[in-house]
C-alpha cells in the first residue's frame, strides 16, 4: 500500500508543533492545505469548495486535461476527501484557523489567495516536492513471533474471542527471503499468425498427445481489423465466435511467450473450476502455472473438489494422484489454528495478527511450511498465474510474502507483462458487481451496527479529547443520530406487521420508497406533482429540507404514540395539501414514516462510511469496519471512479415466519467497476510512472453494440475465426394453449411460486412428445436435450412432472446447487461428464451454465446436447441492482459528452452527472418494467441483454461445429395473440432481429452471431403464422 496523506505530511506536523505547540491545527493544516494547494495548481481561479472535485475519479471533461499525475497523486493521499459535504467541512475548520498559521486565505465568495504562514514559510516547496515524484509505498514491518505463548482474537457471534497457544522452536525457515519485488519492467512481444504457431503446435500435441494444436493453427485464421502489426502492448481486443478455439489461443500463445520469451503471463478465468483446470493444462506443458484462490470460501472450493475427484478415483491412491496439486491450493489449513485449538478459525487467519507480550501484530514465522501461504510464495518465481475476476480483486498477499500488501490485481499490474482475460464480458459483469458490496447491516449478531456500537463507546468514554476534531465529532454525531433512527425504525416495523410484510425479502433505496409512497399519494402520474418534488428534494438533503427536515425531528424525540401521528399528518399535509387522519389510511402512514427515516439513515452511513478512514486514526475503527466492508478492498478508490451517483445504499429487509423483527442488509455502490479492466495496462502509470502489462480480451459477445452489459468500450483489433463450415440453427416456436385461461402458456412475469410451478408443469406435460421426437431426430449422432428455466427454484415443476411418469422417470436429470447427487439431481461440476449419465434430458438454470461449461461428447469436441427447450423467458429481477448498475454505467460515456458539450467542469461537472445519473435510477424504479410499456431506448437495452444470455445458452449446443435446434415454449417471447397490448412485431424475439438486422453489414457482428442471424427470419415467420391463428 502506498503512504496516504496523513503519513506523508508527518514530518510537517511534527516541525509544526515543536513551533507551535497546537497539535490539532497540525491535524487539520497539512492534509486539507496539500488538496488546497493541488488544486490551486490545476485551477488557481477555482473556489476553494470545489478541491474536492478531484478526488472522484472523473478526468476529462470535468477536469482539464493537464496535470494528470499531480492529480492521480492527490487522489492517492486522499480519497475520503471524494465526499462534498465532508470537504466544505473541512474547509470552514481550515478558515477558522488564525491567518498566520495558513498558506491560504479564503475570500467571502470562496476564491484562493496566497499568503505566507509565520511558521513553516517553505511548505509550498514541501508540497511541490510531495506531488512532483510517486508517492512511496508504505511497508508492513516484518516483525516475526518468536517461540513461546502466543494469543489471537476474533469475533463470534459478535463477541472477540481469545485463542492461545505456543509456538516450539524453529527450524531455519526456507523461503524467508522470497519477496515480490515492487515492480519488474515490461517485455514487449510481438507475433507474426500462424507462422510462430506451427513448431509450437507441434511441441505442445507432442506433448500432450492428439492434433488438437495442430488442427487448431490448420483451421484458424487471425486477421487484423487495422493495419498494426500484433504487438503486446496496452489493450489488444480479440473477438471470435461460439466454439473457434478462444480457450486454445491462449494456451498456445501462453506457452509460446514463456517458453520463447520468458514472459510472464496472467490468466482470468470465469469459475474456480475453470483455474484449476487451466493450471493442470500448463502444468503438463511444461509450465510453472499457480492458481489464485481467496480465502473466504477456500473450504467451501476444497469440499467441492474432493467430492468431483472422489466420484472418478478407484481407490484412496488414484484419489491422491489425481488430487495432489489441487489439495495443496485448497487445503487452507493453518498451522496456528492447530496451534491454538481454533477449529472452526478458517474465515479468520491470525497471519499478521499474532500478539506476545506487549508486541501486536506479529507475523506468522511457520509461512513457508503454511498451506495457505506457500501458494503466494510459488507465485514469485512463477510462470504463469491463474485466477478469477474476485480473487484478483478481493484478495491480496501476505506481508510475509509482500510487505507492501498489495492485491492481487495491483501485483499483476506492476509484475506481469500479459495478462488474458477470457470471456471479458463475464470478467466485466464481476469487475462491476465487485463495487456492489452486501452486508449485515442491522439485526444480526455481528453486523455492522452493533460492531460499530460496542466499539466507538468505549473508546470516546476514554478520551472526550476525540471532540475537539470538528470531522471526528461530527462523524460520531452522525453515528449517534443512526442509533436514534434504528431505534424509532425497528418501532415502527414491531407495530406495523403489514409495513414488515410488504418490504420483507424486497431489494430497495430510498428512491424505490419514495416511488412507492408517491404512488400511494398520486397514482402514476405522480412526478409533476409540487408534493413528488418536496419529497424527492428531502431524499437528496434529508438534513436540510426547510419543511420536512424540523418535522422529522420531532419524530426522532421521544413522544408519544398520538403525537406522532399528528406530526405525521402534519407531514402529509405538507406535501399534499390533504387532511387526514392517520387511522384513515395507516398504510400510507406507515410507509411515509418509514421513507423519512430511511432517508435520514442513508445520509448517515454515507457519512460514516464515506469518512470512517479519515476518523480511523483517532477513533482505531479499522477493524470493525474494515472486517465489514471487505467485499472489495479500499485500494481502488485512487484509481476508480467514484461511483455514478455518489456513493448510494440500497437495503433487503429479510423476516422469518414466526419471528417477529427481520434483520436488514445494506448494498453499497461505490465505484465503476469495469473501469479497472478497461484501464489494467496503464491504471497506475499517471501515480507511479510505472508501465502496465499488455491486457487481451477474449470473448464470443464482448463486442455487442448497444448492451450496457456484455460490450467492451474497447475497439475490436482482431478476429479469430474457424475455416470450418459453421454451424446451422434450427429456431422454432413451440407455445402451447393454455385453454383454461384462453391464453397461451408463460412463466415469465409470473410473480407467486405456485403459479411459476403450475405453469412449468403443464408446459413440460405437453412437450413430452415433442422432447421425443428430438430424441429420435438425434439419436445417429447420440445428442441429448437442455430443458433450460431461470431459476433453481423453477426446476421444481419440472421434477413433478418427469417423476411422475414412469417413462420419464429415470431418463432425466435435474442441476443442484449444493453437492447434491440423490435422486435426479446433479452437481455442476458433474455436468462436463453428462454423457456418461444414462439420462438423455438436463433441467439447468439459465444463468448456471451458459457459459464456461463445454459439455461434450467423449474424445469428440462436439456438443453433447442437440435441442434446447427455453421454458421460461429471461428477463431482470425489478430494483435489482445487478441490472440496473451496469445499465447506469453504460450511459457514461453519453453523460460525459453533455458534460463537454455544456462545458460544465469540476464540482459543476460532477453534480450534474450526479443528477442525471439519480434520474436515471428514479426511471427505473418509477416506471413499471413490462416489455409492452418500454420506450425504444429501453427494448434495445433490454433486449440486448436476453439475447446475450440466451445466445449464450445456444452456445452450448455448437461445439465442434454441431448444429442446434432451439424451442421457444414461454409465449412471453412471442406475444403471440397480443394479450399486453402489443402484438407480433413488437416481440421480444421480433427485436432481437431488428437490432442485429440494423448491424448487419458489421463484419464482426456477422462473425459472432451469424448462425442467429440467419435462422431468425424463419422464426419470425412462424411466429407471424401463429398470431394469425
């Protein structure tokens, strides 16, 4: 980790108190003054208010082009500064400090003047000195444990914990010196296709055994869509299609590079399984290859593996040799858990946290012989390293093995010098879900609250000196208020079981509440309402409303049942102009209440979670929170941008039948994800004048003009394509009458599980023949069937009804989640080896394995499955954030050409992004989310997004070049009789051809979803004939 901005104006500080004696202004000064003077250099005409402008992440055109690296190092020192009202904070405690002691006066309409302080007149060289040059990395003090009693804590339950033991004397250790170096300079290789495949090919099929080298560099072309020779270096954007040989490639160049170059090579793999995999590949090649596995769920991966292993060794010692190399990445046993008799620790390793004497946070010095850190030691000297999208980002080294503490996705940056990501589209989902982080908030035994509670009394009840710092003070304030508000919150709910109901297991924000109540209010049409508007206005300042923010303080008293009822409906007359009683219509009261709390609350822990690193120093609160907010590490804030709309909260209630309070978790979206993987090759060089590693991206759908989800912003500079004749797709419609309700058949929309299962049953009853008839259509080539629903939940309905049937009943197989093999159930990690099963048909969820799972027939590369039944349409969770945040995020590049146009900079730049972005999840939550009522803009988006999946899913059939037949049964993808309103040429499969017709000069486009393309028109025909019926 780098210094941060307190460290590296220590030595300011302390010259300033010898002089002084006024150890708070030294606090205050130096930090707020180094941003102050940073951002006169960039805009000396600027107000001293908007410093904070720079912090966020947002570059051109909100900030100038100039003085990039002054700026990265600004950010570096000081990334909590990214709050506005925590700055202006700042800056009026900066101004209530005498003259004298400043660089900067601060005229009454905000602008910067010099001056020259009594005391340290040469600071400004000081400054200049600090920005001109990287800001240093900061290391962990290697300081081992030596023999003898030693003491760890965690928490359980809420409550720490000590575990004891004693450490016996040491062997020398091996590997002590073994260190990451900070950084290693980048080899440059280029490549000339296929002439420096041919000898390697042969090497590796030699190797190996087999031609599949061979055949690959025999069938494949590489061609260039620019006129740059192929060089490693910056992004290089690769596209092929479904089953060319993506996985092959990189394989091949891996082997190439390291064995011709001596380069060092990064791998992105899409699941756990798919690193191990690709590691025993290298491995037999010849190649030093170590995978990258996170901790957290390391004994969920080990427990995993060795039940896949278990079911294909013969015996204990086939088991060992098939396993060795795996057990020893996953086994993630500790040797001071056994130590200290701590046998359920494996979520908590004491590595740098051992205690003796006096002495805190000592290192481990048993590392070297460690089943959790000797994998980062071999990581050193490897080769190649393999892991998954969150392990890069979540994970970091050991100090043991890096003093500097660095994640695995910064470490790959400055000790790499290619890096593949394959499926870059899937690698960008998880890059953007990495910054939508979920916790225990409120209601469990360890959440954040209450870590956050039994911690910070203590420690101010010992020092009321921590007051007399406006921003600690303030925080704890804010922290005191959040505990008033949880208390009259939890209140409410235990007398307000209908409110409980209606938010339990729901995803939600303060905007979704704010949709909703005005709903109650309104009607629909509610956003030209003068009541919407105060209402939306308290949502952004719920502090500061000069009408609805003194009636909620009021409610926060203590008072009485009666009284608060009247101020509510004090509050409701306010924005509606109504009188009513709260007995009237206590829904609609209960569900304001809870909007004008849920507001004051997300102000609050936006706050404290936006500053806590600012009050850490004083408050220590590193620990509580920083165990909490893990799910992705503090790191990245320097070098992302700041999330779209400001940090933003959302919430998921969740009850138990029979228990009378629920528990809430908090979803926080702090950053723009994907702009780590877009900026890989050079994130860091602005701060470090460090080069980056070349970064290829592969994928068959990474290029998809118009989906926010799936496209890279990044230009395509080659096509990888296959000189074997491709594949046809058979598309037909197959909707089945639902004479009941004199409808056709769907599942999709349909909210309440026994309905989703009821209507799955009569679809699967009715297609009994039709799944035969496919069976028999194939059976020459012995392909099987995919019957594919959304959800693991959906399979139900299709269990029911094949079980029941005693010539169905042993002839198909269901996918579970967990480790599952009882009766018609299968494990993922089994469904490679399907064709060994005697089942002829697979239920799967969509999601689970429309990627990344090549199921094919033994020693053939073909597909497995021939037709594919999709049951239910694919469509988006309402309000969930998985959705709609990536959605957001592919808007940016339009926001930030309005912007431009409208040459809004600094603050002005931010708070309009800011508020287009807030309008933008408003729409989403205020208007209705059926296909039948969406404008043009949000079909193509959505639509883009199914199409994806379900293109996907298609995939799996296409291997080797096998044709598909693929079956429509939920009547929502057609529409056919017009039930919503909107008719056969406003389908959803209707425009899926419009988009891709629109694109059909685009030769990459042509390329990756040909097939499609070519067999949609058929499909839309039929769907035409049947209408007409």
């Amino acid at each position: 980790m780098r210094k941060n901005g307190r460290q590296i104006t220590e030595d300011l500080r302390k010259r300033f108190v010898d002089l002084t004696g006024d150890r708070d202004a030294a606090e205050m000064i130096f930090p707020v003054e180094l941003l102050l003077w940073g951002f006169y250099q960039v805009h000396s005409e600027g107000k001293a208010q908007e410093a904070w402008s720079l912090i966020p992440g947002y570059d051109e055109p909100i900030l100038p082009g100039t003085h990039r690296e002054l700026i990265a190092r600004l950010r570096v020192l000081f990334p909590t500064f990214r709050n506005r009202q925590a700055w202006h904070d700042l800056i009026q405690e900066y101004q209530e400090i005498d003259l004298k002691y400043r660089l900067f006066a601060i005229t009454p309409e905000g602008y910067l003047q010099k001056n020259t302080p009594d005391f340290i007149p040469d600071r400004e060289t000081v400054y200049r000195q600090i920005l001109d040059k990287p800001i240093p990395f900061h290391a962990v003090e290697n300081t081992f444990a030596k023999p003898g009693l030693f003491v760890y804590q965690r928490s359980i339950d809420g409550q720490v914990q000590e575990f004891r033991g004693e450490l016996f004397s040491l062997p020398k250790v091996e590997g002590r010196v073994r260190r990451l170096p900070l950084y290693r300079s980048k080899k440059r290789v280029g490549g000339s296709f296929p002439a420096d495949w041919i000898d390697m090919s042969e090497e590796m099929d030699e190797i190996l055994g087999g031609s599949r080298f061979r055949d690959f560099v025999r069938q494949s072309q590489f061609i260039p869509l620019g006129d740059k020779p192929f060089q490693y270096a910056g992004n290089l954007h690769i596209a092929g299609g479904l089953g060319v040989g993506k996985s092959t490639f990189i394989l091949l160049e891996t082997y190439r590079l390291v064995k011709k170059h001596q380069v060092k090579v990064g791998i992105i793999e899409g699941s756990v399984e798919g690193v191990l995999e690709k590691v025993r590949e290298l491995r037999k090649l010849g190649l030093k290859a170590v995978p990258i596995i996170g901790r957290s769920n390391r004994t969920g991966h080990l427990a995993e593996f060795l039940y896949s292993v278990s079911k294909k060794a013969e015996d204990l010692t086939s088991l060992r040799e098939e396993a060795a190399d795996e057990l020893r990445y996953l086994s993630g046993k500790c040797v001071i858990h056994a130590l200290a008799e701590d046998f359920a620790g494996d979520q908590h390793y004491p590595c740098a946290a051992l205690q003796q004497e006096k002495q805190k946070r000592l290192l481990c010095p048993l590392y070297a012989q460690c089943g959790v850190i000797r994998p980062e030691l071999e990581l050193v000297d490897a080769d190649v390293w393999v892991a998954t999208a969150p392990s890069v980002l979540k994970s970091r080294f050991s100090p043991m093995v890096d003093p500097y503490r660095r994640t695995y996705y910064e470490a790959m940056y400055q000790y790499l010098d290619v890096i593949f990501v394959d499926e870059a589209d899937q690698v960008q989902m998880a890059f953007d879900q990495a910054f939508i982080g979920q916790y225990d908030l409120i209601g469990k035994s360890d959440d954040l609250f209450g870590r956050l509670v039994r911690s910070t009394a203590p420690r101010v009840a010992s020092d009321p000196g921590l007051y007399s710092h406006t921003l600690v003070s303030n925080w704890l304030s804010h922290f005191d208020y959040l505990r008033n508000i949880v208390n009259k919150m939890y209140h409410l709910l235990s007398r307000s079981p209908s409110l409980a109901s209606w938010l339990k297991n729901r995803i939600f924000h303060v905007y979704r509440i704010l949709h909703d109540v005005a709903k109650h209010l309104w009607g629909e049409n509610y956003q030209e309402q003068a009541g919407y508007k105060m209402l939306s206005d308290y949502a952004k300042e719920p502090l500061n409303h000069l009408v609805l923010s003194p009636i909620v303080d009021q409610l926060l008293n203590p008072i009485d049942q009666q009284r608060k009822k009247n101020l509510l409906a004090q509050c409701l007359k306010a924005i509606a102009n109504e009188e009513k009683r709260y007995e009237d219509e206590p829904k609609l009261f209960q569900k304001l209440e809870f909007f004008l709390y849920l507001a004051r609350i997300d102000e609050h822990l936006r706050y404290l979670t936006t500053n806590h690193l600012y009050v850490n120093p004083y408050l220590n609160l590193e620990e509580e929170i920083g165990q909490m907010f893990r799910t992705t590490p503090r790191d990245y804030h320097p070098f992302i941008k700041d999330s779209m709309t400001g940090l933003l909260l959302g919430y998921r209630y969740l009850a138990t039948d029979g228990v009378r309070e629920g528990h809430f978790k908090l979803l926080e979206y702090n950053g723009v994800g994907r702009e780590l993987l877009k900026d890989w090759h050079r994130i860091y060089e602005d701060a470090d004048q460090w080069e980056g590693p070349a970064v290829v991206f592969l994928s068959g759908s990474s290029y998809a003009p118009g989906s926010h989800h799936f496209h890279l912003d990044i230009p395509v500079h080659w096509l990888l394509i296959s000189q074997r004749e491709k594949p046809w797709i058979d598309q037909r419609l197959r909707l089945i009458p639902d004479l009941e309700a004199n409808r056709y058949l769907y599942v999709s929309g349909t909210r309440h599980r026994e309905e989703r299962t009821l209507a799955i049953q009569k679809m699967v009853r009715d297609l009994k023949g039709t799944i035969a008839s496919e069976l028999a259509y194939w059976r020459d080539e012995n392909r099987k069937i995919l019957l594919v629903v959304n959800s693991y939940e959906d399979l139900e309905g299709v269990r029911e009804v094949l079980q029941s049937d005693p010539d169905w009943k042993d002839c198909f197989r269901l996918l579970s989640r967990e480790r599952v093999e009882e009766g018609h159930f299968i494990p993922k990690r089994f469904i490679r080896d399907f064709a060994q099963e005697e089942a002829d048909v697979l239920a799967v969820p969509l999601t689970a394995v429309r990627r990344g799972y090549n199921i094919l027939q033994p020693d053939t590369g073909r597909s497995l499955f021939g037709s594919v039944f999709f049951l239910v349409r694919p469509y988006h969770v309402p309000g969930d954030m998985a959705y709609i945040i990536p959605s957001l995020h592919g808007y940016l590049p339009s926001y930030l050409r309005t912007i431009g146009s409208k040459r809004l900079q600094y603050e002005d730049g931010i708070k309009h992004l800011r508020h287009k972005s807030i309008q933008f999840l408003e729409d989403m939550v205020r208007k209705p989310q059926f296909w039948a009522l969406l404008d043009e803009d949000e079909r193509r988006l959505l639509s883009w997004y199914t199409f994806i999946l379900v293109w996907q899913m298609i995939g799996r059939l296409l291997r080797g070049g096998t044709n598909a037949r693929v079956w429509y049964v939920d009547s929502k993808f057609a529409h056919p009789h017009g039930v919503h309103g909107t008719g056969v040429e406003d389908s959803m499969l209707a425009s899926w051809k419009q988009m891709l017709q629109e694109l059909a000069g685009d030769l990459i486009v042509q390329e990756l979803y040909g097939p499609f393309m070519q067999s949609i028109d058929h499909l839309i025909n039929s769907e035409r004939e049947i209408a007409d019926v």
